[in-house]
C-alpha cells in the first residue's frame, strides 16, 4: 500500500500531521511519540517577540470537545529557532512552522527569519485564531485583508505557505479563492469555532477571554463541510482538520478533498491520537482493498 503524499512539491510518508498548538512543538511530546513516524510535525504558532497569551482560565472542556483561549502564547522566534528547530532537526519528518502575527509587518518579520532555514518544508499562516484580539481574527474573516497577508508574506517566504483558514466566516469557499488568487500554495482548515461557555452557579464566564476556539468531535461535521466547500472552490492543495479521532475520520476528510489531515484536539485526550490516526487509515485500505491512498482524495 502507498501511504505517502506529495503537497506543493514536499513528500510526506503519509497524510498524517497534528494541528498546529495541540502538539507544542514535537519536543513536549517526544518521549510518547515516534515523531518519525509521523507525516509532518506542524509547530505552535511563532511570533516575532514572545507573546505572553491571554488570563487564565484560559482551557475548558465541553461536550464532545474542548475550548481554548490560549492566545497564541509562544517565546519568540529566537528561542523557537535556538531550541524547537534544533531539536526539530533530529527527527525524519517533515517540519510545518506555524506563524502568527498582530500585524503584517510581524508576519514577514518571522517569514524572513526562516526563509534561510532549509530544515523547514512549509510555512503555516495562521490568520484566523478567534482568541487573538488583533491581527489574525480580521485578516481571517475579510478576503480582503487575507489577500494582503498573503500577497506580502509571498513575497518573502522561501517555503511554499499555507493559509490557515478561519470557519467564523459567511463563505469559506470565498475566502479559499481569496487566499489561492494572493499566491497561496496550499490552505489548512478550519481552525476553531469561536464558542461561550458560562458557569451558571458563580454567574461568570468559565474562560477570562469570555470567548474561546471550540475544537473536537463536536465540530467534525462543520469542517468536513468546510473542507468539501473549500476544495471545490480552488486547485490548491488543502489539509483538513476539525475533530478527527480515528483513521477513518481521516479518510472522511480525504474523500471531501484534503490531500493530508491534522490531528487537534484528540492529542490532549490520547497522546498517540496520531499513531493511531495512521494505523487507523492503514486498516481501511486494508479491509476496502485501496492500493493508494491518493486515489480517495475528492473522490465524493
């Protein structure tokens, strides 16, 4: 059986990556494991300074799912570039760095830091974190902004990017156009669902951000939906994600059009969400007699 996948001219042994700020950035899960084996490590989100993130409480669960008011929290690209890539670089697997930003300028500025680091396959735009007050939910949600962002971080990438996309839109379909007409290589979706969650005993918001980013099998229907819309709108490779917990919520997603998925919020609650994830895809093909696991791709 082939597993392996090709996005922008970068090879993956297979379609199986996590989803950038469930995994850290490799290290914090290494010892449980083999980041080898695994398609892509996508890191945390990394900014051009360090970014304190928002108040606690800032992670709780919710039915089917969790919600998360992180606000990117990350120390900077120069303790990211000293620490997590070199440690990054150990490892045979394809390295995803996720970039954010409050500004355009604070985009380019990581871009161009890492334009040079050969060690990086892709670049991950995150412009749509609904916890992130300024930047990355306004480029996110107007086409507009997202085709500046992407046309000016073009300009200086030197890996083929990635524009993550926000699902808190009218038309995620518009916004994928947006995107591939800016020079966008490849899109990822959806990131998380801007939600609330209220403590009815104390009478106060459970998250200090009020708001946060649901993410888990509660959402899964939405992304596949997403990721359908999306790939039908554009010729651009596209990773989907959204609640996936097995290898056949993985091939979901494929069949709707995602060349390689991401594994979010299952790595908090099974460390091996991804293994599994990819042993799981194995058993399909296996038991449906797929030779090839490009051959499903959009196939519905």
């Amino acid at each position: 059986m082939n597993t392996a996948v090709e996005i922008c001219g970068v090879k993956f042994k297979n379609p199986v990556m996590d989803a950038s700020g469930t995994f850290g950035s490799g290290m914090e899960y290494s010892s449980m494991v083999d980041l080898n084996r695994l398609g892509a490590v996508v890191t945390k989100g990394v900014a051009s300074v360090p970014w304190e993130g928002n108040p606690t409480p800032r992670v709780t669960e919710t039915p089917s799912g969790m919600m998360n008011a992180i606000g990117l929290q990350n120390p900077g690209i120069d303790v990211f570039i000293k620490r997590d890539l070199e440690f990054l670089k150990k490892y045979d697997t394809n390295i995803i760095v996720n970039v954010c930003g409050h500004s355009i300028d604070e985009y380019v500025a990581v871009v161009e830091r890492l334009s040079d680091e050969s060690c990086v396959s892709m670049l991950e735009i995150n412009v749509s974190c609904p916890n992130v007050r300024f930047g990355g939910i306004a480029f996110g949600t107007d086409p507009k902004l997202l085709g500046e962002v992407t046309r000016e971080v073009k300009k200086h990438a030197k890996q083929p990017v990635i524009m993550k996309l926000s699902p808190n839109v009218t038309s995620v379909a518009e916004m994928a156009k947006a995107a591939e007409e800016a020079g966008a290589d490849a899109i990822s979706l959806i990131n998380t669902i801007t939600a609330m969650k209220i403590d009815i005993y104390r009478k106060q918001f459970v998250l200090a951000n009020r708001t946060g980013g649901l993410s888990g099998p509660a959402i899964r229907p939405v992304a596949v939906r997403m990721v359908y819309e999306a790939s039908h709108a554009v010729s651009i490779p596209v990773i989907g994600m959204g609640g996936i917990t097995s290898g056949e919520d993985a091939v979901e997603f494929m069949m709707a059009g995602a060349r390689a998925v991401a594994v979010g919020m299952y790595n908090f609650h099974k460390p091996t969400a991804m293994i599994d994830t990819i042993e799981g895809i194995e058993k399909y093909m296996k038991k449906t007699g797929i030779e090839d696991i490009n051959d499903i791709v959009g196939c519905v």
